[in-house]
C-alpha cells in the first residue's frame, strides 16, 4: 500500500542534492504554481483551442481561461480531501498532506501543457502521419516502443516531457517541479506499448526512466515493469486532477454552448438542474426567478452544478481512502457519485457530443488544424532529415535552438521537431503554414 508520508514529497526534480534557502514562507508547491503561472508554455495556452474557435465576437474558453478554471476546482477538492483526511488520521499533522490543495492546483494549470494547436485534432494529425502518412517511412529507425509513441501521440504525455525534459542549452530538470506535482499530472501512468485500446498514455520512452524515479522515490505501486515498457498505479491526487478537468470541460463547455446558441436556454437549464433532488431544485428555481438575464441564470446554475460535483468526488475519494492506496481503485470519481450525479453527468456528456463536439464550427477547426499541422510536421521532419539543402536551411531558421534537430538519433530528432511544432499556438501555426505556402508575405 502507497502511504501519505511517501507520497507527498517537496523533492524537487533536477535539485535532488541541493540544499535551496528561500527567503520567503511559501511552500515548494506553491511555487510549483508561481513557476508555472510566469511560464512561457502556459502564457501560450491563451491562443489553443479548449473546443470552439478562437477568436469570436462571443466570448469562450481556451486553454488558459480552462486550466485556470481547473487549478480553481483543483485547490477545492485538494483542501477539502486533505482536511477530511488529516481528521481520519491526525498521525499525519506533521506531513505534507495539508498542501494536497496547492500540489492539486499547480498539476492542473500544467495538465493542458502538452496539448498542440487545435485542440485534439492537432494530436490526432500528429499521429496519423506516422500512422498512415509519410512518416511511415521512418518506422524501420526505431524501436518498435518508440514507434508506439509517434503513431498513437498523446497531449498528456507531451506535457510531462515539457516539465521534464532538458531542453537544448536548458538547466536540468525542465521545469525543476516537485516530485508530487510532476506525479500528479500523469493521468495514465504507463507506456504508449500498453495503452491498448483507449491508445492514452503518460509519459513517452524518452521520459520513462525519469518516471520511474519519481514513482520510486513516492512508492508508487508498479504493477508491470519489463524493458522499456513500465505500469503504474495511479498516484492518488492523479484522481482530483483529473475530477477538477472532468468537472470544468464539461459543465463549461454546456455554458459555452449556451452562449453561442448551440444550446437552447430551457435545456440548459434541465440539463443543470438533472444534478439536484426535487426539493435543491425547488430552492435554485426560486433563486432563478430573481435573475432575468438568461446567461446569469446559466452562470448561477453552473456554480451550483460544480459545488455539487465537487463535494461529491470529494466524498468518493475519501470514502476509497484505500483502494487508491493499494492502487486497486479503477475509474474516475465521477464514475462512482451517486445515481442522480452520476446520471446528469453522463446526461451532459452525451449532449455535448450529439450538439457541440461535432457541430460545424468545431469541425471546421479541426479540419483546417489538421491540414495545418500535417503540413508543418512533414516540412519540418524532412527539413531536419536533409538539413544540408537550401530550402531546408530556410525551414530550420525558424526553429528555436533550445529543439535539437540535428540531433544524431533519429526518435529523438523527430521528437524535437514534435516539440517545436506542439508548442505553437493556433496563430502561430496558421501564420507560419501561409508564410510557408506563400499566402502571407511580410510587407517589405
């Protein structure tokens, strides 16, 4: 069994050595935010795609304005489990576990770092071009592990090698984060050769052995280890991580629809009010009768619906205490709410992908962003393949020194390429993919 004491470490990775003296009294994990907060990467996430196009005369969200949403949801559920916990067991008073709120908020506002331009159209043109494309061809230069990342390419795993990985001229560590922040952002703690089916992942073969550190130091269970093909069990605050992201995409992308009039204003309110028993909805229906504006009516019955969902999973994790340490707990918490919880919850969600998921504007970013990023990564990976000719040079003036791409290996060279390329924003890459195809010429 995974135990408390363990598992909550301010170890940092990249300064396992080195005694730091800090001159202020906030803790490592809340430094863990600050970093992230002041970070190129996340500054970067206010120009991706969450689901609807950017930018519009209505306002929605990106990624951004969704992963600090998240950490918000994320600090909630992390105080109010370590609150709960620390009254279960007061032997743990003198640990770490009364910062699983700020260990939780900080993993959140990192969970989206990995993800490319146009939202998850642009993981899915990644992989299709290993998988079915021109990047076929350079299958036979890896391992068949390697091989494995490339075609089932996972926005997840890309933002654990961004906090880690050490970039071209870049101090070891990536990020230098806590062990506990870096665990808690890894949803599926296992290697691309044994995703299976569901084909998600958290951390690619050039970050395994770094993975494995991390769970060795906070004794994260490993369930299978043979090669370079590693399972874990999932580190406990893994489960609020993912609750927080759960309990924002879904309930925001309802209201967003209702913005934009995908969703009309009485099925939004029913599908909100599905969460609550009779006698809640008689009383939020009261508050709504004091509200004319349609949207304040939405945006009052959303806080609801999150306040509910919150101090449910809170209530399910507690209540599994031990089947997440043991690492035998399967699903998410939201899988185990109540019925009528539960019920609304899969209600909305199979209404987000009958009405917003694939209605037209959604569909027709994906498509331009997968023409985008299939172009950019085919130019670029053969640029970096033949860097000897002239246009070639040309593509790889635009690359940042810190992506290695003459790099001698070719997984790793391709790797630093997907970097360069996943880091962009959707401007960014629609800007670059025009100049490239001679559609945007800078004024002389």
């Amino acid at each position: 069994m995974m135990n408390w004491n363990q598992l909550i470490s301010n170890k940092r990775l990249g300064q396992e050595d080195m005694h730091v003296h800090r001159k202020d009294d906030r803790t490592e994990f809340h430094r863990d935010y600050d970093r992230l907060i002041f970070s190129a990467p996340f500054r970067r996430l206010q120009n991706k795609t969450q689901v609807f196009p950017l930018p519009g005369s209505i306002f929605v969200h990106n990624r951004l304005t969704h992963s600090l949403e998240v950490a918000s949801v994320g600090r909630s559920l992390g105080d109010d489990v370590s609150a709960r916990l620390l009254r279960l067991h007061p032997e743990l008073s003198d640990s770490h576990i009364g910062e699983c709120g700020a260990i939780v908020s900080a993993a959140c506002l990192a969970h989206d770092l990995g993800n490319p331009p146009f939202g998850h159209s642009g993981e899915r043109a990644i992989a299709a071009f290993f998988r079915e494309g021109d990047g076929l061809k350079y299958k036979e230069l890896m391992t068949p592990a390697q091989w494995e990342d490339l075609i089932h390419y996972e926005g997840n795993a890309n933002a654990f090698r961004l906090l880690t990985h050490q970039f071209k001229g870049r101090r070891p560590g990536g990020f230098v984060m806590t062990y506990s922040t870096l665990a808690s952002i890894v949803k599926y703690p296992f290697t691309s050769d044994l995703a299976g089916k569901k084909q998600k992942f958290g951390f690619f073969q050039s970050e395994c052995e770094t993975y494995r550190r991390i769970a060795d130091e906070l004794g994260i269970i490993c369930h299978a280890s043979s090669g370079s093909s590693s399972q874990y069990a999932r580190y406990p605050l893994v489960y609020l991580v993912e609750a927080a992201d759960d309990i924002c995409y879904e309930i925001m992308d309802i209201e967003d629809a209702h913005k934009l009039k995908i969703l009309g204003t009485d099925e939004t309110r029913e599908l909100l009010l599905s969460y609550f028993d009779e006698e809640r909805r008689e009383k939020i229906s009261k508050v709504l009768e004091m509200v004319n504006d349609v949207n304040e009516q939405v945006v009052y019955l959303r806080s609801c619906v999150i306040g509910a969902l919150e101090a449910e999973c809170v209530r399910v994790f507690v209540e599994n205490e031990e089947a997440i340490l043991n690492g035998t707990f399967t699903g998410s918490l939201i899988d185990h709410a109540s019925p009528q919880i539960h019920d609304a919850y899969k209600q909305c969600e199979a209404k987000s992908y009958e009405k917003i998921y694939f209605c037209k504007d959604v569909l027709d970013i994906e498509l331009a962003g997968y023409k985008i990023i299939s172009t950019l990564i085919d130019l670029f990976i053969t640029a970096s393949m033949n860097p000897d000719t002239a246009y070639s040079k040309l593509l790889l003036g635009r690359v940042s020194s810190q992506y290695d791409v003459d790099i001698t290996n070719v997984y790793e060279r391709i790797m630093s390429v997907l970097d360069f390329i996943s880091g962009m924003t959707d401007v960014y890459a629609l800007d670059l993919f025009r100049k490239i195809n001679g559609e945007s010429i800078p004024m002389i």
